[in-house]
C-alpha cells in the first residue's frame, strides 16, 4: 500500500469515528501556543486527580472543580458544531472555559459560609452561579455527547417547574418548587451536578482512565493484537477470534465501543475479508467484541465504577460477579466465529505470516504485570483510587524493563494529557446526569417511574424484567453506556424491588442492556462502525451482531431467576445486601460447565452448524436444550445435558455418513 493509499485509508477511518462517535470530533488547533495550553491544563488536570487520591479536599469542592476544570478542558478542545472543527480555539469558547472555572472557584470561595453560617441554604448570587453552572454543563456534555442526553436532562429540570400545576397527572403531582429549592439542589449538594456519579468520576473512574492511558503508551494495544494473533490466528476462523479477543481486552480496559471498533477494526476487519468472512460478517464480529468489553473484569470500562458507587457494593465483588457472565458471552462469540468458519471451510493465517507466542512474551509479556497488580490490589479491599494509582507507578516501572515498552518523559507527559482528555465523556455525562439525579431526589420522580414499571408488570417479574430491559435498550440506543447505565438505575433498576431481586443483581441487569444498546439496531453505533470499516451493509451487521450476542441477552433473566451465576448466595442476604459469600465450590464448578455448554450448543443453534450442518427443527431443538443448560437448575441441567447430546451424536452420525 502507497503512503497515499495509507493517509486515504486512515482519513476514511476517522470520518467513521466522527460519524458515529460524537467524542470524536474535536478541533483541528493550528496555534502552538494554544495547544500547549491544551496540554498544560490536561496535564495540570490529571495531577490534581492523583494528588485528592491522597489529599482530599472536601468532597463538594473536589467534584466541583473536576468539572470546572474539565469543562474548560472541553470548550478547547470540542468545537461548538463541527462546521466550527477547523477553526480552532474560538473567543467564546476562552469566555465559556472562563466562566466554567469561575462557578468552581465561587463554590471553593463561599464554601465555609455556605457550610456553616448560611446552613447550606441558597442566597441570590448562589443561584445565579448555581443557573450559570447547569448551563455551563448543558453546553459542554452537549459538545462531547450529543443532543440525546442533553434533552433527556432539560425534560427533568423543567419538571419541577410545572410540576405543581394543575394539568400535570395525580401521580406526577408535587408540592410548589421555587428557583432556590431547584437550583440549591443541583449545585450546592452532592445530590445534583455533583452527585454519587460525578464521585465516581473523581475517585475512580478517571485514575482507570488515566492508567489505561499509561497502559496505551507502554505499547499495550500491540501486545493484545500480538498474543491474539500468536493464539488464534493459525486457527479455524483465526481472524475473527484474534478480533474477539483483541476487542475484548482493549473494550475492559478503554470502555469505548465504538473507538475500539474503529481502532482494533482497522486491523482485524481487513484480515477477516481477506480469508473469506463476509463483510457484515466481520463488522459485526469486531463491534460484539468490544462492546462487551464493558462487561468484562478487572476494569469494565467505567461504569462498573459508577454502580460501585451507587450500589456500595464493592467493587472486587462487582468484577468478581461480572466474571462467569462475561466469559460466557465471549465464548458464545468465539463459537460462533469457530463454527461459521467450519461451515464455510475458512482457514486461518499461516503461521509464517504471525507473531511467535514466546517472542511475544519475551517482549512485551511484563506488561501484563500492572494488571495483575491491579486484581490482587481488588481482591485485598485496597481502596480503588489507590490501586489504581498504585498501578499507575507500576506499569511506568515495568514499562522500564524492556526497549520495546520504555516509558520517557515525554511519554509520561503524553499520557497524563491522553488520560485527562479521555476522561472528559465520562465527566461531562456524569455532569448532566446529575442533573436527573437532583431532580428524582427533590421530587420522588424516580419512585413515580417505579410505580409505572410495577403496574404495568401486573405483578409479573417476566414481564417488568423485558419491560425494564426495553427501557435500557432503548435509553442505551442514544446515550453512552454511563448514562444510560444510570438513568435505568436510578428509574427502572427499583422496580425490581419489589420482586425481592438483590441491588446488585438489579443493577447487573440494566447494566448489560444499556451497553448492548450499541449493537441492538436500529440504532446500532458500534455496529454502523463497523460496517463502515468492513463496507457492509449497517443494518445487517446491526441485526448479526445481535444474533452473535444472543447470549448476552439471555444471560441477565438467567441471574435474576438464579444469582449463583454471579457467584454470589443471596440466601439470608437483604436486598439491600452490599456483600455476598460464595456459593458452595461444587455449585460454582457445576454452574461453570454447564453454562459453557449451554453457550456453545446456542452458537452451534444459531449458526446451523457443529460438525456437520443442523437443520431448522434440529436448530430449535438444540436452542431449547442449550438454555437450559444455561439456567442453573438440577432439573433443567439433566433435560439440557440429554438434548444436548442426542443433537450431537445425530450431527457427528450425519457428518459420518457424508464423508463415507
């Protein structure tokens, strides 16, 4: 390929990721010293968060100033509308920038009366900051996030305006607001801008950010794509699983499905086609991949984080919860992959033509230390804003004991503006999201939604579960997987309540559908990227990457009707419970095996194919067995394992008798 053909092919991969990644689109900044202004408060922006890890101020004003200083960081960086994109840093965006600091510095200033002599309650300049504030956040989660989420917040912030008047329904129906109950709560509590899910963005989640950050400058991306390669990519199919586990490592770590599918896409799509999957085949593959990355331990992305913080269950048993359900969905993909191959008969890569597995580890292999670090860090209750601190220091130490993974100076630098600059989605979704956080709490708003998705249930958990997983599909259809995660969270998550479902697995539930949002059409952003990669059809690589993450969408009715694949006993356990022992050893290996099974006899359904091709009456009968391998129940287990086998000795009898 032509260095012509190269800078063609990488322009037409970013006009992708602009297209359906909104973050993406940032100004193009001409001036020198405005980019070093850029990266010096970047920089001055990840310092500070790594300094509150051990200092903290108090938890108002540090909130406070994470989203002062972000927006800043926000107004110049994003452009007003992308016709703006070229133009670089604009006067409004320096006064807008200004202002976003100023309603931060305000709050640090009246802090002490505000606390104490004034008793929390709003005075007239509280609230002009208090309006200057909101709008502020409005406009930079509108630059970075679209209009989606930021009409889903102005619909709840005029809500306790008329929320009093006669016209509004009995159940919506609240006592009189005025300006200072309304705005007092959005910006001098932690119950509004700067709620729990601006918390977990300060404490948590922008230190994982900042450490994948590190992790990308140590060469990390290369070591994933190396080893998958190295693994899989002789193999049946060997491509698309390389892409599934590729994806998967670099989605847990970044969170960014769409991003992941156009970064790790644009190598592992083209080596798909190449050895003969077709291309909604293969777009789809890498957009199932790295949108469940978010499910997948030890990071999750972020908004593990978030549901850490909002559940108080800890985040070691969250990751440790979200592991058999993870794997599960990914073994699903991966068979998919394998049997798709099989059916077609399409090879993998020479082995000449990969990365050797020794040389591999010989070269970048330390580099899996900081991980391991991080998970024994978790797994002995360190707080998670100093493991991740901690492992900050050690992947720039580890990074020094080969050539290949050197972290310099410069790259330290480089990385502290990457964390901080990657961090500003989550910050500024969080932001606005707080603002529907205020509101349900100033109003019961959320208790009112809750009512609804109970009444319409009638009384049926079946029924409010597809009812609630409808709601996070489709909120997750147009908002990053953060907010999507928390408005289903905070209004459907407690509906579940009432059918004695735990917190955790509640919040597991929405969880996923709010993430699988990105695959589910038809508005399908990971997988429309995905397509634009491999050139296929968007709303056909929509409806196959459905089809290969079939699994993750049966998988959360199994853990509602049966925890124990969270790996958690809720016998004697309140809903409300934020700590869970361990099942019993045998439950935990008999859940293992034969959810596995289960998975991979629903692949081989959905394909037609094992060893042999399967036809349509075999296909729904080996789909009914394999779920009820998946559901743990003895009885289920015993009928799924029966059907199980009987469909495979008749497909191994049928592949027999073709080639005899």
């Amino acid at each position: 390929m032509s260095n012509l053909e190269h800078t063609n092919q990488e322009k037409n991969y970013q006009d992708i990721l602009e297209k359906y990644d909104k973050e993406s689109v940032v100004k193009s900044v001409q001036s020198k010293w405005q980019n070093y202004a850029i990266s010096f408060v970047a920089v001055i922006y990840s310092l500070f968060h790594l300094y509150i890890t051990f200092y903290p101020m108090p938890t108002l004003l540090q909130r406070a100033l994470h989203v002062g200083i972000g927006a800043l960081l926000i107004f110049l960086i994003y452009p007003v509308s992308k016709k703006y994109s070229k133009s670089g840093i604009m006067w409004f965006d320096w006064i807008l920038g200004i202002v976003a600091l100023v309603t931060a510095g305000y709050l640090c200033y009246e802090y002490e009366a505000l606390m104490t002599t004034r008793g929390g309650i709003p005075n007239q300049a509280d609230i002009i900051f208090a309006i200057l504030t909101t709008l502020i956040v409005i406009e930079a989660a509108r630059r970075i996030t679209g209009y989606i989420l930021i009409i889903f917040a102005l619909i709840f912030l005029i809500y306790p305006f008329v929320s009093s008047m006669d016209f509004m329904p009995d159940r919506l129906l609240t006592r009189y607001y005025d300006i200072g109950d309304i705005f007092g709560q959005l910006y001098l509590k932690t119950e509004g801008l700067y709620s729990s899910a601006i918390g977990a963005s300060v404490s948590f989640i922008f230190l994982f950010i900042l450490f994948g950050a590190f992790l990308a400058k140590s060469g990390m991306g290369k070591l994933f794509n190396d080893l998958a390669l190295a693994l899989a990519g002789s193999r049946q199919g060997g491509p698309a699983k390389v892409a599934v586990i590729s994806s998967g490592f670099m989605g847990s770590i970044n969170g960014a499905a769409v991003a992941n599918v156009v970064s790790t896409g644009a190598f592992t799509i083209p080596l798909m086609k190449k050895i003969g999957y077709h291309p909604n085949f293969a777009g789809a593959v890498e957009a199932s991949a790295s949108v469940g990355g978010q499910i997948l331990p030890p990071i999750m992305g972020a908004s593990a984080f978030i549901m850490a913080e909002t559940t108080g269950v800890k985040y070691s048993t969250i990751a440790l919860a979200a592991l058999l359900p993870a794997l599960l969905y990914y073994i699903s993909v991966i068979a998919q992959v394998h049997f798709r191959a099989g059916k077609r008969n399409l090879k993998g890569l020479s082995k000449d033509q990969l990365p050797q597995l020794k040389l591999v580890m010989k070269e970048r292999g330390h580099m899996f230390i900081p991980i391991v670090a991080l998970v024994v860090f978790l797994m002995e209750s360190v707080p998670v804003g100093y493991a991740a601190a901690y492992t900050i220091l050690i992947t720039i130490i580890v990074s020094w004991f080969r050539k290949e993974t050197r972290m310099g100076v410069k790259e330290i630098i480089e990385a502290l503006e990457d964390g901080a600059k990657q961090s500003l989605s989550v910050m500024a979704a969080c932001a606005v999201v707080g603002i529907i956080i205020g509101v349900v709490n100033l109003t019961s708003f959320g208790t009112v939604m809750t009512s609804y998705i109970v009444t319409f249930g009638a009384g049926s958990l079946l029924l409010t579960l597809i009812l609630t997983m409808l709601a996070s599909i489709v909120l997750g259809m147009g908002l990053p997987s953060i907010p999507a995660y928390i408005i289903t969270a905070t209004m459907a998550a407690p509906a579940l309540a009432d059918f004695n479902i735990p917190l955790l697995v509640s919040h597991m539930f929405v969880f996923y559908f709010g993430i699988f949002a990105n695959i589910t059409p038809p508005v399908a952003l990971a997988s429309f990227a995905g397509a634009g990669i491999a050139g296929g059809n968007p709303m056909k690589t929509g409806w196959q990457s459905l089809r290969l993450a079939l699994a993750g969408f049966i998988i959360p009715f199994i853990f509602v009707y049966n925890p124990s694949m969270l790996m958690i006993d809720i016998h004697n356990s309140a809903i409300t419970a934020n700590s869970f022992p361990l099942p019993a050893i045998s439950e935990i290996i008999s859940v293992c095996v034969t959810s596995i099974l289960g998975v991979i006899g629903l692949s081989a359904a959905v394909e037609g194919y094992f060893k042999h091709n399967i036809n349509m009456v075999f296909r729904i009968i080996l789909a009914i067995g394999s779920v009820l391998l998946i559901s743990p129940e003895f009885i289920s287990d015993i009928v799924g394992i029966v059907i199980l086998l009987i469909m495979l000795f008749i497909n191994l009898k049928q592949k027999d008798k073709i080639t005899s």
